[in-house]
C-alpha cells in the first residue's frame, strides 16, 4: 500500500494500490521467506473473530477461517446457521442491510477490508459475488458481460473481453451469434453462467458463490460444478451450498457451521474436503454430513 501523507486521514484506499498478486515473477519474489510468508502466500482470505449482527441479533460468532488460494471452500450446515451471512461478509455485501453491523477483521491481500480507508466497492469488484438466483440484467448478452467492465475504467478491446469471459465461463459457443438477444432469453442453467461470466469480466481474485444450483436442474447443476472446477485453476472460489453431494465433488476443504450460544452461527469444523466427509472430528458434522441431522 502507498505510504499515506500525514494529512490524508480520510483518504478512501484502493485495495487495487496493494500489490501482493501470486502472480508476481519470480525474480520479484523476496529472497528469504518464512514459514509465515509461504502460509500468507496460500491464503485468499482470512476472518479473525468475526461477528456479524442484524439489529440486536447476533447472526454469527467469532468466525475464524483461513481460506486458500486457487481453492474450493465449500461452506455447509443447517439451515439458519449463518452460511449466507458469513458468505456476505467476505465482499462487505452485508453493508446493503441498514441493520447489519460487522465485527472482527477480513483480511484480503493483507489488508483488513473493514478497515475505514477502504473503499467497499473496489473490495466487491477484486471478490466478485454469485447469487443463488440466475439475476441477468435487463440487457443484452453483450452488455451483460461489458457494463460491469465498463463502468470499472475498462479502456481496451470490449469485444475480446466479453469473448474471453464468455469462453471461461463455457459459454460462448452457446450464444456467440446471439450477443444482441436479452439475457432474459437463455435458459436458467445458461443465465447463471452468463453471471459468472458477468462477474469474470471485471477481474475479480475471489468469486463467492451462494448456492449458485439451487435453481438448476441435475444438467445445468453438472454443467456449473465442471465450471467451478475448471475456474479454480485461476480463481479462489467460496460456495455455500446445502447439497452435500456438491460440496464433497467440486470442494477442496469444508467449512462446517453449526448454531451456538445465542443461536449464533459458528464455525465448528473447517479441513480438507475429503476429511469432513469421511474422518470428520467433530460428531456433529459426522451427524449433518451422513444425514442423522439437519
């Protein structure tokens, strides 16, 4: 981050002025690094005590959670237990609420994304979002994918990009000689990939996912899950999803909440996928995973 003048308090920070890409060459990585450094370098993100009310309720209680980079994390538990929420708050999306309040810390290349100086839309744009309902806009397919660019001070080739973020969310070929048709004209399975596409296009290192299924039936669920796994080879990638099959074939580690005291929501569980499913430590997430609750 820019070393701040002494008279720049109030300054709004771009989260873009902090360079810590993992995709820096080589010859511009330190020369020494600790352990500490490798463990900073494969985390994406990472909540430190995070609360998060709605009015006088408390929604969810001191969440710590390390999120890894170029990873699936899929977040699963009960209905009611804060997985939206917590989803939320990873992009400061929460703020849209005029009741909610957050607590805590969510560190974001190294910065606290709650902090003052940083501006929540430049944090929205870098952890890009898809909601659980297909929600194109009232445009066409080609101003679908460029608006978001656009209005973000995209100066180069529109047309090549809209390609590219169609194709990387496999979904050119479907309607490359149809960009002018509305979004509203694709099917619910095709709408959701053009979101993703959407949300592809302004650049974005984080897309969170909140039950991006639900809505879809089995084809275009196995279309979006091959999607997911093809993109995480570039992006990190959060879903909440209540479907348990989904998160044990698309996720590479769980996060298991569960409510608590007050009837907040907690993080009780959070491994390797693999271990969740079949040596979970915590026999409530034995309980929810194999069916006997929830």
């Amino acid at each position: 981050m820019e070393e701040r003048p002494a008279d720049s308090s109030e300054r709004v920070v771009s989260l873009a002025q902090i360079d810590m890409s993992p995709d820096m060459k080589a010859e511009d990585q330190p020369k020494s690094r600790t352990e500490a450094d490798d463990a900073q370098q494969e985390r994406a993100l990472e909540t430190r005590d995070l609360r998060v009310y709605y009015g006088d309720f408390l929604a969810i209680r001191d969440v710590n959670l390390e999120v890894k980079r170029r990873k699936i994390t899929a977040i699963i538990g009960p209905s009611g237990c804060g997985k939206t929420t917590l989803l939320r708050s990873l992009n400061r999306m929460n703020e849209l609420v005029p009741i909610a309040r957050t607590e805590g810390q969510v560190i974001f290349q190294g910065q606290d994304i709650y902090a003052e100086n940083v501006d929540p839309v430049e944090v929205r744009r870098r952890i890009g979002m898809v909601f659980q309902n297909p929600n194109p806009f009232p445009k066409s397919i080609y101003a679908n994918i460029a608006w978001g660019a656009r209005i973000n001070g995209y100066k180069g080739d529109m047309d090549a990009l809209v390609e590219e973020s169609l194709k990387r969310a496999a979904l050119w070929e479907e309607v490359k000689d149809k960009l002018d048709q509305s979004g509203y004209s694709l099917s619910g399975g095709q709408q959701q990939r053009l979101c993703i596409a959407r949300a592809i296009a302004v650049r974005p290192e984080v897309i969170l996912m909140d039950e991006p299924c639900s809505a879809l039936d089995p084809v275009a669920t196995f279309r979006i899950e091959e999607l997911m796994r093809e993109l995480a080879s570039t992006y990190t990638i959060v879903i909440v999803t209540h479907n348990m099959q989904q998160a044990a074939r698309v996720s590479d580690y769980t996060a298991m909440m569960m409510l608590g005291e007050e009837k907040a929501g907690g993080l009780i569980e959070y491994d390797e996928t693999n271990t969740i499913f079949t040596r979970p430590s915590d026999p409530r997430t034995e309980d929810y995973v194999t069916g006997r609750y929830g």
